[in-house]
C-alpha cells in the first residue's frame, strides 16, 4: 500500500474507538459499516490541529467550502456550479430528510431503488414518508441496472411527492450514464415530482466508468434537483459531520436557507472537508488506487476459496456486493459469516427485500484484511 494510507495493522486498528471498531468483540473482523481503515490524510489533519491550537471551535461557519467543493466538482467531475448554492449540512442522509421534509407532505411517497443504502429506507420512514418501491433491474452483462418502466410505474403512483436517486449505487457501485441520468429527469418532468441525488460516492469511481453528476445534466429537471455529497466517504473523515448539499436553483436555495438551523454541520468538519477537496487530493488518488486493487484481488481470493459467490467488481467505491445465495446460509448470510466465521459484514436484507441471501463487504483496506475477512467467510462455509 501507499505509505500515506498507513500500515492498517490489526493491532492499530483495534485502538480505534469507533463505530466499526467497537460494535463487536475483539475476536470479531468487521468489514460492515462504509469506514475505510486508511490513516487520514496529514492536509485533513493539519486543518483540525490548526482550528485546535488557534481555540477556534464554535459554531460552524461555511467559510469558503463552497468555493473549495466547487474547485474539486470543476477539476475532478467536470462540473461546474455556483459556489453560492452549495450549503454545508452534518451528513447527507440529515440533508436528504430535511429536504425532503421541506418539499413534501407527511405521508408521502418517495421513490427509491432497491437493493439501496439502508438508511433510505428508515431515514426516510423516520422522516414520516412512505417508501415507494422501483426495484433495479438485474442484467447479464452489468449485474444491475436502472428499470425505467419501474421508475415510470413508481411515479405514477398516488401521493408520490419525491425520488430519491442514489449515484454512484450502494451497495453495487454501479455509476449511471448520462443516457439513463437523461431519462430520469425527463420521468421526474413529465411527472412533476423532485428529485434529489446521493452523489455522495462521486470521489471514488474507477478507471473505465464516468460519473456524470446530476446537475450537469442539460434539462430542467437536473437545475430544479438538490444534489447531496460529502469529503466522508472520499476521504474517509464521516466523525467530522460535514457534507455539502447543492441547490440547482434558487427555490431550493432558499428552501436550505430556511432549514439551516437543522442542518448545522461540525466546525472542524467544514475545514477539514475544505482540506480534503483543495489539498488531500493525492490522497484520495491513493486511496482509490489500491481500493480498485482489492476489487481485483476479491476477485481471485473468492474463485479460490468461494466459487459459488457471485461478485461484479464495481465502478465505483470500497463495497462489494456479494450474491451468496448457492451457500445456502438462507435470507442473512451475513448472520452465519459472524457467527461462525467472526467477521462482520453488512447484512443484505437491510437493503430492501431484493438484498435476501446477499452480504455487503467492506473492502477499503489493506490486502491482508480483505484476505483475512475472506478466509473467516470459507470457514465459516466449511463449518
């Protein structure tokens, strides 16, 4: 691995006290919740020590981060947006149920793609709004793919007041194209129903594929969208709490402008987020780098050990998708992985009913550990 990655030892690791390292016992491998194991990048942690040591940590101010998102958007995504509508918000997901809160009534649909992001549905549920169900497709050649007719059927439905689209796709790491993004907004026009993009992942999409971000797209429903992204997943920094929500127009600015004091992100996220999009750059291009390695590697490691897992390397991101359902392990593979095999992945179920004999893996980290959570997989099989 890269030097500035560090050494993701075990032994390091388990001095962390987060999330990830501290929901199960010591014994127990997790490779579950979307936290990479990589060290942070020293830019992202000289901006936290200099807010320390100059006592700067009050309230959160947006300072120049919409400036600093919309130099890496223009340089990294070929996008180019108005600094003045980016909006500094704690997460994306608090992002998503405030808008979507602001823009519909209680008790309405909101459509999503299952297998998704577990948190769209809950978040969403919490939210008070009612799930709406436009299932992706499964392809041959792609694994999944974006069903247009579902979405145009999930759109039809009564009370339907929003779409929630998740690009690039967790967990598959599918990126959509420009064709099928074109698509969508001109389902979401001919329907007059709002759409908001989780581009959250946009940072981290493979040599090969394009991500095409929501707003660049030529149609008015693209500008009349809230996009929604964050340097967390990127940079692997989700406990500083900050993300960035972009308003295409000037109705949804003001709608931001409305709801801020419910979408206060943390101080030290703000600079360590404007650290992350101007300075840690390298950083990420390293972080990619060898997580697009372990995508291959997973590859070799699950024909030798689990042939009858299926695996589509993604486009995008540090999770993989697993199809274990020829193990036999029933509707939670995930639940025999942990028991008898001590390793810890993201259950399949919780990404809607489609994900039934699947298992989300974590694999932003060193080689050794994806090896390591593959062979407590083949053991707990064996057992």
């Amino acid at each position: 691995m890269d030097a500035i990655l560090g050494d993701c030892t075990l032994e390091n690791l388990r001095n962390r006290t987060s999330h990830k390292w501290r929901t199960f016992p010591g014994d127990v491998l997790p490779a579950f919740v979307a936290e990479m194991d990589f060290d942070p990048a020293e830019e992202i942690k000289d901006a936290i020590r200099a807010q320390l040591n100059a006592g700067d940590l009050g309230y959160p101010h947006k300072g120049e981060l919409g400036e600093a998102f919309a130099e890496f958007a223009a340089d990294r995504l070929g996008w180019s947006l108005d600094p003045g509508f980016v909006y500094a918000i704690p997460d994306v997901m608090t992002g998503v149920a405030e808008v979507v809160q602001g823009i519909t009534e209680d008790g309405a649909g909101v459509v999503i793609n299952p297998p998704v992001y577990a948190p769209f549905f809950f978040r969403l549920k919490l939210a008070g709004r009612r799930i709406v169900e436009a299932p992706l497709q499964t392809s041959e050649e792609l694994g999944y793919d974006l069903d247009l007719d579902a979405v145009d059927h999930a759109l039809r439905q009564p009370g339907v007041g929003a779409y929630l689209l998740c690009n690039p796709h967790n967990p598959l790491g599918r990126v959509w194209n420009r064709e099928q993004l074109t698509g969508i907004a001109e389902l979401c026009d001919r329907h007059g129903v709002p759409l908001l993009v989780d581009e959250i992942h946009a940072p981290l999409v493979f040599d090969g594929a394009k991500h095409v971000p929501f707003h660049s797209l030529d149609h008015p429903a693209a500008k009349r969208a809230v996009v929604f992204s964050s340097a967390s997943k990127g940079w692997n920094i989700p406990g500083l709490k900050c993300g960035v929500a972009i308003a295409g127009e000037p109705g949804n600015a003001a709608l931001l402008d409305q709801r801020w004091e419910g979408l206060l992100a943390a101080h030290l996220g703000v600079h360590a987020s404007v650290a992350a999009f101007r300075n840690a750059r390298p950083w990420l291009d390293a972080a990619l780098s060898q997580v697009e390695a372990n995508a291959l590697q997973l590859s070799e490691l699950l024909s030798a050990s689990l042939p009858e897992v299926g695996y589509r390397r993604p486009q995008a991101s540090f999770l993989a998708w697993l199809d274990c359902r020829e193990l036999g392990l029933g509707d939670n593979p995930a639940e025999v992985f942990l028991e008898r095999g001590r390793v810890a992945l993201s259950p399949g179920p919780d990404f809607g009913t489609q994900g039934r004999g699947f298992a989300r893996l974590n694999i932003g980290t060193s080689p050794e550990l994806m090896a390591e959570a593959v062979r407590r997989m083949a053991a707990a099989v064996a057992g």
